[in-house]
C-alpha cells in the first residue's frame, strides 16, 4: 500500500529484527512514516527494509546496536542524529527475559538484561523524548507487559524491569502533558513471537493454547500512540487479568503468577 504524500514523519524502532518490532515497523511503514530500524541481527533488518520499501513510499535505514551494553544506547543516538531525520515516533520495544528462579540467572545475562529493559529504554527516552518536546511534537511508545502488574516468580527480575517500565511512562506521560509529546505503555501478555525461545522457557500449559499474533498487538499498540493513550494491554484476557490483579492481596497475585509462569 502507498502512503499519502505529506511532510516527512519518521520513526525509531528498537527490536525491529523479530515479532512485536518488526511488526511496529509494518504498521508504522504503512502509516507513511520513515523508518530507523535497529536490533543486533543485520540480516534480518535488511530483509524487513526490503519488504516495507517495497510495499509502501517510505525509506527504512538500518542500524545494528547492542542495546545491552552501556554504551549502546549513546551509540545509536550519534547514528541516529546523523541520519538528520525528524524522529517523531520512538518504539522502545527491544527487550527478552530470563525465565528461572533469580538465584539460577546467569550473572552477565543479568546484567545485560536490566541494562536493555530498562537503562537504554530510559536513555532513548530521555533523548528523543528531548528533542520531541522541542519540536512540540512526538509519540514514545514504551513496551512493558502483563508481567509489570504484579511480581512473577520465575521471571522476578524481567517482570520487574516491566513494571519499571510502566511506571516510568506512566509518570513522563504525566509531566509531558501539554507540550505535544506523549508516552504510550503498551503491556502485552503472552505473544507468539521469539520471546519464549531467547527466555529458554519452554511453550507448555497455559502459554501454548494463549496468546496473540504479534501483528494485532502491534496494530493496537500503534492506534494507540497516535491516540496519545497512556497505557493499552490488548486482548479482553489481558484486560480483565489487569483489572483483577488490582483487588486482589499481592501475595494472592504473586502466588498465581508462580503457578502460571513455572
Ligand atoms: N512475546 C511475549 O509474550 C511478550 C509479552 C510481554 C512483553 N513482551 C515484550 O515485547 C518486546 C518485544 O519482544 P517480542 O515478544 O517481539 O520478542 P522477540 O521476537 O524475541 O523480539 C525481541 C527483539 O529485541 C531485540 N533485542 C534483544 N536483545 C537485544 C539487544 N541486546 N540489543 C538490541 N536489540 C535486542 C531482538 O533483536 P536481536 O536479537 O536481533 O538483537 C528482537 O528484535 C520485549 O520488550 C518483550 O519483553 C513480549
């Protein structure tokens, strides 16, 4: 589909290379913006620029950061601000998990981890977010999940970067108001994507008959944050999942969370 002639808009994707990135970038093509494609697989950006240059009047450019070091969130910065773009869609959505008890992680993969969900996030953020309120106008669009609504043994500390994750949009979200520049939470529950695969937590039980396509969570998520929405959980399970979490104690929350994501 061809988009619209119009100013130039473009727009940041972090994890584009798979599932819930790659599909932000498909919609986002398709709205007409610009894209900035960035994950550690060169390979399988370039296919997906391939594809959405070839399927709608926009230019994709790649660029291959590891987010999960310190230095990577700058990195992409200095190669994004010489691409000159007017950046006025951040997706920050590249992130995995560890699946396991706490004690059991690997100590790099850990650190790795905290450094990609949540310091990179909030460079990017803090960057763009910047340069967005500058030009009065900006959509950031921050990926937690289901998981940052109550603590979940066996995925402690990834849930936990989740629910730093909200909390930190949902607060920005708040403090933006009225210069143009929103920040969107969108909080997936189980989504069929490499997630589970990178986690090393096998598809079993209730997370293999659940679940999503990556392409409706992506669409939802994307109507979103042009709405400016402060949160969105697609799917009516997730919803009600959210909404009862709330009026239950937290040791009654965490305790079914352990059941589910053993
Ligand atoms: N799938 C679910 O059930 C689910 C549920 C709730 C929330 N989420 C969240 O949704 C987001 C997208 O995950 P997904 O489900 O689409 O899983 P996915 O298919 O595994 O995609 C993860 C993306 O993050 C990128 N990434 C991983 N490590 C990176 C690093 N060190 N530096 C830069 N990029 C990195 C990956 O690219 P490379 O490997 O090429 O770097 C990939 O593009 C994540 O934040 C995840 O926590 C997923």
């Amino acid at each position: 589909m061809k988009s619209l002639p119009g100013p130039r808009r473009a727009a940041l994707i972090t994890g584009a290379s798979s599932g819930i990135g790659a599909d932000l970038a498909r919609e986002l093509a398709r709205k007409g913006y610009d894209l900035v494609l960035t994950a550690r697989r060169a390979d399988r950006l370039l296919q997906l620029k391939r594809e959405v240059e070839a399927e709608s009047n926009i230019t994709a450019h790649v660029i291959v950061e590891d987010l999960s070091t310190p230095e990577g969130a700058q990195s992409l910065i200095r190669q994004v601000t010489e691409l000159e773009l007017p950046i006025t869609f951040l997706a920050n959505n590249a992130g995995f998990g560890i699946h396991g008890g706490l004690l059991d992680h690997d100590p790099e993969k850990l650190q790795s981890m905290l450094q990609l969900n949540m310091v990179s996030l909030t460079t990017l953020t803090w960057h763009f977010g910047r340069v967005m309120r500058a030009r009065g106008e900006g959509r950031i669009l921050n990926v937690a999940s289901v998981g940052a609504f109550q603590p979940s043994p066996y995925y402690a500390a990834y849930s936990a970067t989740k629910a730093y994750v909200l909390f930190l949009s949902e607060a920005v979200q708040h403090e933006l108001r009225g210069t143009g520049v929103t920040v969107t939470t969108l909080c997936p529950g189980m989504t069929h994507t490499e997630f589970h695969e990178a986690a090393a937590h096998p598809k079993t039980g209730l997370i293999a008959w659940t679940g999503m396509g990556p392409v409706t969570v992506a669409r939802r998520a994307v109507r979103a944050a042009i709405r400016g929405r402060a949160v969105v959980t697609p799917g009516v399970l997730n919803q009600l999942t959210g909404f009862f979490v709330k009026l239950m104690p937290r040791s009654f929350a965490t305790a079914m969370a352990g059941v589910m994501m053993r």
